[in-house]
C-alpha cells in the first residue's frame, strides 16, 4: 500500500534558503554593516532555515515511522490468529491448480468405475431375465440386450447393439410396437415371427420409459399355444368321433322300432351295428382316459420288475380273436438279456397292446406281426430296453409319417379300411406319452406297401445280472 507523505519537498527548502540570504544580504547593507559580517548574515539565516526544514523532516519521518509500526503490529496479531494466511509463490500456485487437477481427476475415476460397476450390474439383471429383452433408446436403437435375445436372434451384442428393430425383426407390426412404445404408448401384441432358430408364437410388450426410452420383452409361448390348438383340435376330433358312433347307434335303433319285427335278418344286422359301435365308442373313451392321464404333468411311473413272457402270453389272448380272423401269427422274439426289464407295467402294456393293435389291422392278411425285445447299449447296472413291432403291411407314405403320432389323425381311407378295423385315432399317441413317461421315445420306418416297424427305446428298462 503506498504511503501519504506529510513532509516539505527539497524544491521549497532550496527556495526558501535563497530567500532567506537575499534578506540577510539586505539587512546588512541597509545597515551598514561590514562585507565580513554581510557574508556570515545570509549563512547564518540559510543555516537555520535549513535546520528548520531538517527537523521538520526528521519529525515527519518519526510519525510516519511510528503509523507503520502500528499497522505492522495490527498485521502481526491477525497473522498469528489465521486470518491471513502466507503469501503465495507462483509455484504454490500451479501446485495448488495441480492438487486440484489431481483431484477432479480422482474423482472422475470414482465416478466411471461406479458407473461402470452399475451398468455390468444392469447387465446381470438383464441377462437373468428368463425371456429376450431388448432396451430401446429414443432414436429407436437398440442400447441394451440380454443373453437370451443374443440366442433368439442369433448375432452377437456388438451386432446387437445400435440396431433398429426393422434389422433385426420382419415383422411388421412388432416394428410399429416399438415405434409406438418409443413415443410414449404401451402395446402388448400376440405375435407370430420368424427367427434363425425357426417360427415362433411370442407374447411381445413395448413398455415406455420416462426417461423417454422403452422396453421390449419377447416371451416364447409356442408351447402354450400349440397346446391351447391341441386342445381345441382335441375337444373338436373328438366330438367328431363321439357323435359318429352315437349316430349309428342311434340310426340303428330307430330303424329297429319301425322294420325290426318284420324281418329277423335285418333286426341281426342291426343289432351287430349297435354293439360294434358301442364296442368303439368303449375304446374311445378308454383311450382318451389313458391319454388324459399321460398327458398329466403329475404322473409319475410305477417301476417293478416285469417279465415279458408273462406279458407276451397275455398279448397273445387279447389278440387271437383278431388273428384268427385274418390268418395273422403273432411272434415273439425276446432275447434272454431282455425277459425281465425293470419299468412300469401298465404303461408297458398300454404301449405293446396300441402297436400291436395298429399292426394286426393293417399288416396283409396270412402274414406275420414280430414283436422283438432286446438290448442295447451299457450302463452301469443297467442298459437300455428296444421294443420293436413289425407288420408286413400296406405301410405309411413317407409325408404322413411325421403326423402318425397326433390325435386322432388317420393316414388315408384306403389304410383306415372297413369300419371294424377303423381305431380311435389315438392310440399312437398313447404310445408317445407312456413311452415320455417312462424317459424314452418311439421312432417310426415304414415303407408304403411293404410295412412298417415301430421301435420303442427305454432307457435303462433292461437290468444286468
């Protein structure tokens, strides 16, 4: 701070000395007085008016040295309570921008190591999501997916991510959900599309955020679909089939009352058509009973040991009446590895009795149906048991042989025949759901007009001595 001067500048000293010999020089003259005493005069005076004038600085520089005593004291006393700190260098300063650098940085860090930890915790969530979901930014591009929408669509989250849904989807109405849910509106939309994987029925939901972003969620309903048609298909053949049997039945007892008494031979035949069609319609509805159980997701196989000779004997009774009629030899090949096999017995009997049922009606007449049991494969303990029953027969084309094993499904007239050999449509699919029961499986080789064979394996049936 710079200081206030109260002190006489050396221009008026030196002014004020001249003045003061130019009076001194005229006094003497106007008195008379000797050059030597003239001379001592003006020295005199200029001495004592410069003595004046350096006590009046001496004084002055006295105050001003006592003022800034005081301030250096008043500065000493805040100083040492803190409340001014050191001055600062300029190196002080750049340290000080450096420590701050450092610290915006540090914290910076703290911060993308956080977020990042968020975003791979998002990403766990998502990818513990049972079904694909897909996060959509404002723009409508794909930000985020889980591991199951990598598998359904096929491509990896760099190819994922950034996408539009029109990449990724054919769809066109899935495309328009997420246009929709981008711009604020939810929409859920039972969808049928197509991915790498194959076709599909999904349940897709385009939820908005209100970030302005949006969710889409695809869940694979294929299964409860197929199973609501199948039901629907099953409520409806069977209907069908019930009413066909009722009808004839029902014919057959109106004509009784009008024409029966009169001719005996008619009253015979119609009398036949009733218990044939009453036959069927027992069938039918055991059948849709086994099935009904199979289909359970409570049923749970009753294992004990089984001996197929014992079974084949009784396969032979339940059939004869058949065979006889149409010159048929039933034949049993069972391997001694195989007479006993450790399963549930009903589910095995259901299983020989529709395959044998099916080959005794379409096998040529005079020919043979082969049943076989033996073993395959090694475990420990145990290895798996092979049941094969074989027609000579007039066989499946091969396009119909993917459907044998759905209800109620007939492969033509010409192979269904004449109504007494006409089944209920269901007994292949019995087979499929006792042989699922047990952890097996039932595969099919047919060759039209030559035969077929129905192989059925069982895991682990045939124990080992």
């Amino acid at each position: 701070m710079k200081l206030r001067r109260r002190m006489t500048s050396p221009g008026w000293i030196a002014a004020a000395l001249v003045a003061g010999s130019a009076f001194a020089a005229f006094v003497g003259g106007w008195l008379g007085l000797p050059n030597a005493v003239r001379l001592l005069l003006p020295a005199g005076a200029a001495i004592a008016l410069a003595w004046w004038a350096l006590r009046g600085r001496a004084e002055a520089h006295e105050r001003e040295l006592s003022r800034l005593a005081e301030r250096l004291e008043a500065l000493t006393e805040r100083l040492a309570g803190g409340a001014i700190g050191p001055p600062e260098s300029a190196d002080d300063v750049f340290s000080a921008a450096a420590a701050a650098v450092r610290r915006t940085e540090q914290a910076a860090r703290v911060r993308t190591a956080a977020m990042e930890s968020d975003l791979v915790e998002l990403q766990a969530i998502f990818d513990g999501i049972a079904e694909p979901v897909l996060a959509l930014g404002a723009d409508g591009t794909v930000l985020l997916c889980n591991e199951r929408a990598e598998r359904m669509l096929g491509r990896t989250p760099d190819r994922l991510v950034g996408s539009l849904p029109e990449d990724l989807f054919t769809n066109r109405e899935l495309v328009a959900l997420c246009e929709r849910a981008v711009a604020g509106e939810r929409a859920t939309r039972r969808l049928r599309l197509t991915m790498p994987g194959g076709n599909g029925v999904f349940e897709v939901t385009a939820e908005p955020t209100s970030a302005g972003d949006a969710v889409l969620t695809l869940r694979d309903v294929t299964e409860l679909a197929t199973a609501v048609q199948l039901r629907t298909d099953f409520v409806a053949n069977a209907s069908h089939e019930l009413r066909t049997p009722l009808a004839s039945i029902r014919a057959a007892l109106e004509t009784l009352r009008t024409w029966g008494d009169d001719t005996p031979a008619m009253r015979e035949k119609l009398l036949d058509m009733i218990a044939l069609n009453n036959t069927r319609l027992e069938a039918m509805v055991s059948d849709m009973l086994d099935l009904s159980r199979l289909e359970s997701p409570d049923v749970q196989p009753t294992l004990s040991n089984v001996d197929l000779a014992q079974l084949a004997q009784t396969m032979r009774e339940h059939f004869q009446q058949v065979c006889e009629d149409r010159e048929l030899a039933l034949v049993f090949e069972i391997e001694p590895e195989a007479e006993t096999l450790r399963t549930d017995r009903h589910l095995l009997e259901l299983i020989l009795r529709n395959l044998i049922e099916n080959a005794t009606k379409f096998a040529y007449e005079r020919t043979s149906v082969t049943v076989r049991a033996k073993v395959s494969g090694s475990r420990r303990g145990s290895a798996d048991a092979v049941l094969e029953v074989a027609d000579r027969g007039i066989g499946i084309p091969i396009e119909q042989q993917g459907r044998v094993f759905e209800r109620y499904f007939q492969v033509n007239t010409s192979r269904t025949g004449p109504p007494e050999r006409r089944g209920t449509g269901l007994g292949l699919a019995i087979v499929k759901h006792a042989a699922r029961t047990l952890g097996g499986s039932v595969t099919i080789e047919s060759v039209w007009k030559e035969g077929t064979t129905m192989r059925v394996r069982l895991p682990g049936a045939a124990t080992k001595a």
